[in-house]
C-alpha cells in the first residue's frame, strides 16, 4: 500500500526535534503553535511511524531516519565510490536513450561519464545540465519549475506537470535513502514529489546509491522496491543488504575498486 505524505505539521515536529537533538511537549507546542494534547497525539502517530524517538515528557530523534546532506555537503561524502558508481551506470545509457535524471552528485558522475551517442538528457539538474550542455551529441531538455537551492534542481509543481507529459525509458535517480522494505525515499517533500514523477514517466528505474544510504529511509516515500529496476551501488555494500535488494527482484551492480 502506498504511504500518504506525513502532515506539514508532522514534519515541523520532526524537523524540530532533529535540529535540537530532542525537545519536550511543551517546547514543541510553543514552537508549533498548538497544544500539548496535540502534540502528544502527534508524537504517538510519528513515532508509530518510526519517525521519531519518544522519551519521557518529549522526542527524540528517529535512529534510521535520514535528513539528507545538502547538495555541497552531498560532494564530500564517499565522492570516490560515487564516482566509481557513475563510472559503472554510465554504461547502461545506449545510444539514442531517453533519459531522465535527477539531482544529486552521483548522478552527476554518471552523466559525466557516458559515452553513448544520440542520448536525450531530461533532467532537473543545474549540475547536470553543466556537465552536458556542450556535448554535440546530447539532446538536452531542462525540466522547469522552482529551483531548490539546497539540491540544485528545480522542483514542484510546474516539474512534475512537464514530467506527465514526458516518456523515457530510463530514469537514473540518486538517493538520500533506499531499502528493500521501505524502497526509495527523500526526506523533503518537494523532491521526493519531483522525483516520483520521474520515476513513473519511465519504463526502467535505475537507482545509484553508495553504501551508506543503503537500508535507510527518510520521511518520503519516492517508489516502492517493486519499482527499482536495477541498483547500482560500491563493493562497501553490506552483502546482506544487497542479496535482501536481490529477493526484492531488483538487479544489484557492484561498482568495484577495479571499475
């Protein structure tokens, strides 16, 4: 069953909670502008989500959820086995493909490092559109919309409009989390939705992620594990995890340090 998008009250709270390492009712009520009953309901609905943490009189922050780095922090993260990964995923981009890709540095990589000719590049990334705007082969189609300073890409409404217009065949999506339960997931709303659209406006989906946001998950969900068609990923990946992705019906690629 597809998960419903968490109340903007819900993600107040939880944003909160994050940035302080914890709060109590009574902080969250003034900062939230509701009452402590309220607040109680919503803590009890939350933390059966296994969004947050409760604690005695408040919250604490959930120990799996993920926030996601910025897109300048996302740089310096693991950048060497997020290049391998795009090294490897590059290769399944054929020529004459219709692509979409999102934001993130990993796909980023992976558009730097194709070689095939022919390929339509849809994307909403400002990265992505650098990394292709001077290749003669390369069709590039900038999808509009609100640009996202933190991720570098434009989402929203007017994307995800101009998305249900497009097919692909292929949708290459980083993540700021994926897993074999909970699928792929963003932890803010406006991307996951962008991202969403992407993925359904494509027969394959193809998911780069490097080993540390496997088995996590965060606030949104993007597309369930039933929909990821292939998972490309380094050899730091638990092998655990990756034979989990496997039962899944996902096809797993190990980007190795001889890649």
């Amino acid at each position: 069953m597809q998960r419903v998008l968490i109340p903007e009250r819900w993600e107040n709270i939880i944003r909160l909670v994050e940035k302080q390492g914890g709060a109590t009712i009574e902080e969250i009520a003034q900062e939230i502008g509701v009452s402590p009953a309220t607040v109680r309901r919503d803590l009890t609905h939350i933390h059966a989500r296994g969004l947050i943490e409760r604690t005695r009189g408040g919250a604490a922050p959930g120990r799996h959820v993920r926030t996601g780095p910025t897109l300048a922090e996302s740089r310096k993260i693991n950048p060497v086995e997020k290049e391998r990964i795009g090294r490897v995923a590059a290769s399944l981009v054929k020529p004459n493909d219709l692509v979409v890709f999102d934001g993130g540095f990993t796909t980023c990589q992976v558009a730097r490092h194709m070689t095939a000719s022919g390929v339509t590049v849809i994307t909403n990334s400002l990265d992505i559109v650098q990394a292709t705007i001077g290749r003669n082969d390369v069709t590039l189609v900038l999808i509009g919309g609100e640009v996202c300073l933190e991720t570098g890409t434009t989402v929203g409404p007017q994307a995800e409009n101009m998305l249900t217009h497009l097919s692909a065949g292929k949708a290459i999506l980083g993540a700021d989390a994926v897993s074999p339960e909970e699928g792929l997931s963003s932890p803010i709303s406006s991307t996951a939705q962008t991202k969403k659209a992407m993925a359904e406006c494509a027969r394959e989906l193809i998911v780069v992620a490097d080993y540390s946001k496997l088995g996590e998950f965060a606030l949104y969900r993007v597309a369930p594990v039933s929909a990821i068609t292939t998972l490309v990923t380094d050899d730091k990946a638990e092998p655990k995890l990756l034979d989990a992705f496997r039962d899944a019906g996902v096809e797993v690629i190990v980007a190795t340090s001889d890649e």
